[in-house]
C-alpha cells in the first residue's frame, strides 16, 4: 500500500455489529488496504440488551420489553460516524462503504461533508432519494413462503411501536429461526455457520427512529462525491429490483455524476459470504481513484 493510500470506513446496518466487516477487512488489510469496521452507537460493546434476552431467556418479556436503544436516531449515527471519518481523513482519503441499514448513516454523512470523503460505496445498501425513508424501499407484501414472509413471521421478535426497535433474537437455537435467518441473509453460506454469524455479528434491536428517519440524499452536496454501488443479485433482504431502483433515481437526480455499478451472485450478507469478492471490487475501486488522482 502506498503512502497517503485509503482507508475503507466499514458501516453496519441494521440489528449488525461491526463484526459483520471481519472477513472483508481481513480480505482487505492481506491485499495491503487500511480498513476500519465502524460500531455505530449502541452496537457491538456499546449496546444494552433488551429485558428478556438474558440467559435463561425469558421469550415472552423479550417481545414486550421496551429497547434501551429507543432513543438513539440517525444524527446520532451521522455524529458519531462523522467524528471517525474526521480523524481517519487525518491520515489519507477515505471510501465510506455501508451495508444496509448503514446506507441511511453514509447518505447523512456525505450530505454534511462531502469534502472529507473520496468515495462513497453502497454495499446493498438503502440509498433514500425519490422517497424520504428506508421503508418505502422494502418489499411491502411478501408471500408468507417467501424467505422474507418467513423471516416475518419467525425471525423478528415484538412489535416494534411498543419496543421502540426492530428486534431479532440472535441467540435463539429454533431450527426454524435459523433456517429462516438462513435464508434471508445468507444462503450462499453453510447453514452449520449460521448460529456463528448470528452470535458475533447481529444484536436483537436496531432502533425504530433510525429505521423511519428521514435518510435521502443532498444533490448539492452528496450529489458531487464519486458514487459506487455493489448489488448483490441473490439479496432478499433488499431484492435486486430495488436496489436498481434506488440507482436510476439516484442517477437521474445527478445525470453527470451517476453510480459506477458492480454485481455480485451473492447474499445480503455478502462481507461475510463472499469477502474476497468484495474485496476485489473496492480494491478496483481504490486503484482508480490513485489513478485518477495521479493522472492529476
């Protein structure tokens, strides 16, 4: 890697820790990359479980409780992730990569500093532009055999109006929990894997407020920075109609500066599936901004 070279900033999203990033950043760091994996507040060591979700659990609290996240929104995530990316430019450029949910904190910071920022990377990530909110980019009527229907019905805990989250239960040993997390978030990997993932990279809630927050884009300010998005084609968690949606609105918004587009056969989870795919994309993508800047 060479001096001044970037770092990737790695932001989770929704109801995930920032071990989610371990394999990619491995992928990353042995190709000679910087890569920092983001914990967003109240995730990883920072979070506060729900009543309920201790050992023994208790199912039924663990439905009703309120989360002791509720209060967290999505400037909190902007200010916290702002702050990093702040000290991390200290050092060199920075590519901002979120997943998911992570997309909603991306957007909110290359809206208020763009100049901090060399590249942005949607990595099946929520890019809000036509429309305000993440909801209205997810599937609204899954049929109930679908990995979603079934993820609906099996995989979320409570209801989110009374908890003030969207709540899983990672630590649930239900075959049928397991199997639906299984094939909502990543099918290309072993299902023996999947009660592995769940324990180190997910936490049962994601606040309600970041969920329903107001997350679209600045075409003045966002709308100047080099874009990329990488779709992940095997995704049912963001099914790749949407993804290629949120892309041409985002593209007609800024017609001169549109998404560079990448495609992987992967799933949702693809930082932990397919790592060194990921791996390679942005590393393509470092290059040409070296090579950009050395053309300078």
């Amino acid at each position: 890697m060479s001096p001044g070279g970037p770092t990737f900033v790695l932001v989770t999203g929704l109801g995930a820790t920032s071990f989610l990033w371990g394999p990619l950043v491995r992928e990353l760091v042995l190709r000679g990359h910087r890569a920092l994996p983001l914990e967003l507040p109240g995730h990883g060591f920072d979070t506060v479980f729900p009543p309920g979700y201790g050992s023994p659990q208790d199912l039924e609290e663990l439905a009703t409780s309120a989360s002791p996240l509720a209060g967290l929104s999505l400037d909190d995530y902007a200010a916290h992730t702002l702050g990093i990316v702040r000290r991390v430019a200290e050092h060199g450029p920075v590519i901002l990569v979120g997943h998911s949910l992570g997309g909603s904190t991306l957007t909110r910071v290359a809206n208020a500093a763009p100049e901090l920022l060399a590249r942005i990377v949607y990595l099946s990530a929520y890019c809000c532009v036509a429309s305000p909110a993440v909801p209205a980019y997810t599937p609204t009527a899954p049929g109930p055999e679908s990995p979603l229907g079934r993820a609906r019905a099996t995989v979320f805990v409570g209801h989110p109006g009374r908890t003030g989250a969207s709540r899983t239960n990672p630590r649930s040993a239900d075959p049928e929990v397991l199997a639906a997390a299984h094939a909502l978030l990543m099918a290309d990997l072993d299902p023996a894997q999947v009660p592995a993932v769940l324990a180190y990279a997910a936490q049962p809630d994601e606040p309600l407020r970041v969920v329903l927050a107001d997350a679209r884009v600045d075409a003045a300010t966002w709308g100047r920075l080099p874009r990329s998005y990488i779709r992940t084609s095997q995704d049912e968690v963001i099914p790749v109609h949407i993804q290629d949606r949120m892309i041409a609105e985002a593209d007609q918004l800024t017609p001169g500066n549109p998404f560079t587009v990448h495609t992987l056969a992967a799933s949702h989870f693809a930082p932990i599936t397919q790592p060194a795919q990921v791996a390679e994309i942005l590393t393509t993508l470092s290059g040409a901004m070296r090579s950009t800047s050395g053309a300078g």
